[in-house]
C-alpha cells in the first residue's frame, strides 16, 4: 500500500469512525425509542459517515470546488435515498411489531393464539412459538379440567359407595341392639362383608393417591408371570363362580417379567375383577401372558358387549365406572360394584414400571394389554 493510500484510509476512518461514534451514542440513549426511528437513526449514521470520509478525502486530494461539489451533491442524493429506504423498512418492522403484540395481547386475553406470516423471518418464528405455546396451554387446561371432572365424580361415587354399606351397618347394628334380629350370625357376617367392602375402597384410594403423588415404590425382580396369573385366578375364582362367569387363560413357559411382584399381582387382579364384574353370567374371562420381542405383554379379555369411543377414552380416569348398560344387574353379588378406581391403578402402576396399559373392543367385549419392559 502506498503513502497516499496510507493517508486516504486514516483520513477517511477519522472522519467517519468520529461520525459512527457519534452516531452510536445518539442511537444508544434513544434504545427505548421506535424500531422505526432506530431504523432511521441507524441508515442517517451510515450516510453521514460514508459523506464525511467522501468529503474529507476530497479535500485532502485537492479536487476543484466543481468536482468537490458534485461528489457532495451525489452523496447527499444516494443519503436522501438511503435514509427514504430506511424509513420504509422501519415503518414496515414497526407495523410488524404492533400486530404480533396485538396478537400477544389477544392471547392473554382469550388464550388463543394465530400465528401471522408476515414480517421477517425472526416475527415470523417468534408467532409460530406463541402458537406452539398457545396449543400446550390449551391442551394444559383441557387436561386439567378432564381431572377436575374426574375429582369431582370421584368425591360423588366414592361418597355414595360408602355412605350405602354405613347405612347398612347402621341399621344392622340398630336391629342387633333392639333384639330384632332373627338370624344374628347372618347380620355379623353382612356386616364383615361390608366392612371389608370399605376398608378395599380405603386401601385403593391411599394407593391412588401414593401414585399421583409419586411416592408409589416398587422393588423391581424376575418374576414368573405364570405364577402371578394362577395366583389371580385362583383368588378371583370365588367371586367369577358367584357371578356364573368362566375364568380361563394361557400363559407361556418360563416368561419372565422385572417388576414388583405385590404391584404385579395386584394389576392382574384388578383387571380380572374388572373383567368379571362385567361380564354377564355364562360369560368367559380370558387371560393371556407371552414373551415379545420389547418385554412381556399381558392380556385381559372380557364379555362386556364392547365400548363406545369417548367411553374408552374415559376407561383409566379416576372414578369411571362406566354406563348404566354396561354394569350388569347383578352387579351386587360377591365382589361389590367398586368405586371406579381399579383401572387407575393398575394404569399408575404400570407407568411406573415404564409400561404400557391400553384398551380396545374386542369380541365379545373388551381387551385390556398390559405391556412391560422386561
């Protein structure tokens, strides 16, 4: 680089550096000012730089005023222009800004959110966020009203469920005291029937509440899922015979599943229970385990007559219990009506031993999988 060319750069950067500093202070105390204006503010810097480093090395290259003046007048036309530009884009960011606030304010009011395609690509990725954001609160208070609901419908159910045995036992204890009681012994064992009915109805809702609470502990092992089974079966063997329905099943050889074994028998048995108290008499429950590829699958089979969509929707919620027409007439034999809270267990339960439990229509009645990671 030559001395002259030497002399032209630091010229040029001292004037202009001198005007870009200038320009950069103004800019900063007016930050809080329109985007139009700092737009503006931005373009009118880098002009009035570009025409002091042009103007001060024309002077220092000695140029006739004529041509001096000419470089000076083109300068000022093409700043003119920049800063028209300037002013375009800046009302254009500003309008922009308005409309994606407007829309921020509209989405605090209503919690809807539509996502505006205009302005650049950061408004633009900006809107698409809030969108996002507005579908997750919209999907946050769906749920949450979804379990309002079903806190409401199980203080109900579960009200009725025990205020029904403690009138019984409140008039069996009254005709006992009043000697009206011609068979004592057949009103004891009523009465132990129903005592047991709430103390199971007390033991499902600390265990519920242990699984929303997330202090449900499982001791993972191998168990044997065949010996899980037949230790349901039998247990629900007595209650299927009382209601004429039919229990039957096969699981696989040597199938092995990691789980805790008192968590594991208690799904198998809330799902037949479930399953039995469904199905009408002459009706068969079927149980099914095998080995896949992922872990275990275990299947439960029901009479039911099947349901309808929003009702499977709606199987694992706290408190379902299911349509009037899908609850056999002889739903207060042995084994009692439940309060609607087996089927949240067992799905608490198997998501904490990261599993997976759905239901399906299946002839003639209901399916419920359980799959485990083994």
């Amino acid at each position: 680089m030559t001395h002259d060319q030497v002399v032209i750069v630091l010229n040029t950067a001292a004037w202009s550096g001198g005007v870009g500093v200038a320009g950069a202070l103004v800019l900063w105390l007016g930050r809080r000012a329109s985007v139009r204006w700092l737009t503006l503010g931005v373009a009118t810097t880098a002009v009035l730089a570009v025409v002091a480093g042009t103007v001060a090395t024309s002077r220092a290259m000695f140029l006739s005023h004529h041509d001096l003046g000419v470089i000076t007048l083109v300068a000022a036309v093409a700043g003119v222009v920049a800063l028209v530009v300037a002013l375009a884009v800046g009302t254009a960011l500003a309008r922009w800004s308005r409309q994606l606030r407007d829309e921020a304010r509209r989405f605090g009011e209503s919690g809807a959110f539509v996502a505006g395609r205009s302005g650049p690509a950061e408004f633009t990725a900006l809107s698409e966020e809030l969108r996002n954001t507005s579908e997750k609160l919209a999907e946050s208070r769906e749920r949450e009203l979804t379990l309002e609901q079903s806190r409401r419908e199980l203080v109900s159910w579960v009200s009725h469920d025990l205020r029904t045995p403690l009138a019984g036992l409140r008039a069996m204890t009254e005709a006992l005291e009043d000697g009206l009681a011609d068979d004592p012994a057949r009103y004891h064992l009523q009465m132990r029937s129903e005592v047991d009915r709430m103390v199971r109805m007390v033991d499902d809702l600390f265990e519920l509440s242990r699984i929303h609470a997330g202090v449900l502990r499982i001791s993972p092992q191998a168990v044997a899922l065949g010996d899980v089974v037949s230790e349901a079966l039998a247990g629900a063997d007595s209650v299927a015979q009382a209601r004429g329905v039919r229990l039957g099943g096969y699981v696989d050889e040597d199938v092995l599943v990691t789980a805790d074994p008192a968590s594991l028998s208690r799904v198998v048995s809330n799902l037949l229970m479930n399953a039995i108290r469904h199905t009408p008499p002459d009706g068969v429950v079927e149980v099914r385990g095998r080995a896949v590829p992922d872990g275990v699958e275990l299947s439960v089979t029901d009479a039911c007559g099947g349901l309808k969509d929003d009702e499977l929707s709606r199987v694992f919620d706290v408190g379902w219990q299911g349509s009037a027409a899908r609850t056999p007439a002889h739903d207060n034999a042995a084994g009692g009506a439940g309060a609607g809270l087996g089927l949240a267990i067992v799905k608490g339960i198997v998501e904490a031993h990261l599993g997976n439990v759905a239901v399906s229509n299946h002839e003639p009645g209901c399916r419920f999988l359980v799959t485990l990671p083994t």
